[in-house]
C-alpha cells in the first residue's frame, strides 16, 4: 500500500508500506478508497507540532471498505463501506461521551493521538 509520509518540516515521500494485520481483537482494516489532508496535516508539513516525527503517515478522514475486522468486532463485517471522520468518538472517555472528541488528549480518551 501506498502512504504520505512526514518527512521532517516541508518534507514528504508517498512511500510503499506494509499491509496492516489484525492485532487486536477490536481491530478493523479498512481498505481506503478516498482520503484527504486536513490543516493538522498541512501544520504537520510546516513543522509546527513537534510531536510529530519523521515517518509518521498522514491523513486521517476517508472512506473505504471494511476487509477484516477483529473475533471482537460485531457492528462492522467485511465488505462494509466505512467514513472515518478527523474524531473518532470511541465513547470510553468522559469528553467524549459529552461529544467533546476534540478535547480529549489520548488515543485512549476517543481521540486520535499525535
């Protein structure tokens, strides 16, 4: 699969990677068909959050479709179409059962993490 990588302030490469496997028992992959960047990837690019280091793939809004889910998962089956939104709302965090995704801080609060 192909994958837009940060390379370090104003550098990037579509490089070839590895197709994921499931790890998790609630893990999903998902085939992406359509994706975009958002300003967070274009303040990545800039080198603004330093958080983010070099390797890291960006884009994270799409659509696909579901390939494999986890022994896990019941809501979602292969074959499903899937948008995965900028905020995931994973409900086991307080701010994100109040719908407040974009104040929770870890990938553990409903949110992504950088």
């Amino acid at each position: 699969m192909q994958a837009l990588t940060y390379l370090g302030p104003g550098k990037r490469a579509l490089e070839a990677r590895p197709k994921p496997l499931i790890q998790a028992a609630t893990d999903a992959i998902v085939r992406v068909t359509a994706t975009t960047i958002c300003g967070t990837d274009l303040h990545i690019l800039k080198g603004d959050v330093p958080t983010v280091t070099a390797g890291r793939i960006l884009g994270h809004e799409g659509v696909g479709i579901i390939e494999e889910v986890g022994a896990s998962v019941s809501t979602f089956k292969a074959g499903h179409m899937f948008l995965f939104p900028a905020s995931p709302l994973a409900g086991n965090a307080q701010t994100a059962r109040k719908a407040c995704t974009h104040i929770a801080r870890t990938a553990a609060d409903g949110f992504w993490a950088m």
